[in-house]
C-alpha cells in the first residue's frame, strides 16, 4: 500500500512538472515592444518571438537565420485577402537566409489588425514556421 501511494504521489510530480514544461513552451509567450524596429530569428522550424504585439505605423524588421541546416525566408501576410486567401504584404518580404546569415532589413506600414509571419520555403510552415504580428495601439 505505501509503494501504491509513492506511485501516485511521483505521477502527480510527473504531471505538474508536465503542465509547468508545457506551460514555459512558449504557444502563449507574447513578445510586446512599442518600439519601430523588430528583431526576428529563424531557424528549424520556428520564428522566434512567434507572438508579437507592436504599434501601427512604420516598422522596421531585422531578420537572421540561426538555424544549421536550411534555408529560411520571412513573408509578412494579411490573412484574410479575397477569397479568404493569405496575401503577402506588399514589400513585407526578407529574402532567403541560408544559415547563419542576415536578411536585407525590411520597412513597411503596419496598420491595426492582425498579421501572419511565415517562412515560405518548402514545407516549413507545415512544421511550424509562422507566427502571429498583432497591429494595436
Ligand atoms: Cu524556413
């Protein structure tokens, strides 16, 4: 019966530990700056802050690939454009990064609303390669 309840007691430690390793992952982590420059990194297969709050107007975006084995680009899109397809952003595009290089920086006008981030080379937002870039004041 002790060797029952230490059993238990060590599955709850396991599933605390669980919820609190799941909880630091990062899905809900928001990045917020109300500064006009932002810097991204990329690599296998995120964009890092996956979540960011910034201010409308014009920003400034500073892209690196940290990665070690592919290729990474950064395309701002609006999700909803006709036909509830994802556009891309006019001029809201870094060009391909191969690993360990920066991307020409990027300026464009955010206005409030919600964006998407994402890399669109190969299969890479299937892995998880995007974000989201909230627009608010
Ligand atoms: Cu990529």
């Amino acid at each position: 019966m002790p060797q029952e309840m230490s059993r238990s007691a060590l599955t709850a430690a396991f599933l605390a530990a669980l919820a609190v390793g799941l909880g630091a992952c990062g899905n809900d982590d928001v990045f917020r700056t109300d500064r006009p420059i932002l810097r991204l990194t990329l690599d296998e297969y995120r964009i890092v802050p996956q979540n960011v709050v910034v201010k409308p107007g014009r920003m400034k975006f500073v892209v690196r690939n940290t990665g070690r084995h592919a290729a990474h680009n950064l395309v701002i899109q609006i999700p909803e454009g006709p036909g509830d397809k994802p556009v891309d952003l006019p001029g809201g595009r870094v060009e391909t990064m191969q690993p360990g290089e920066s991307g020409e920086p990027i300026k464009v006008t955010l206005r409030p609303g919600e964006y998407r981030l994402v890399c669109t080379i190969a299969n890479h937002d299937d892995l998880g390669q995007f974000g989201v870039l909230k627009v608010q004041e």
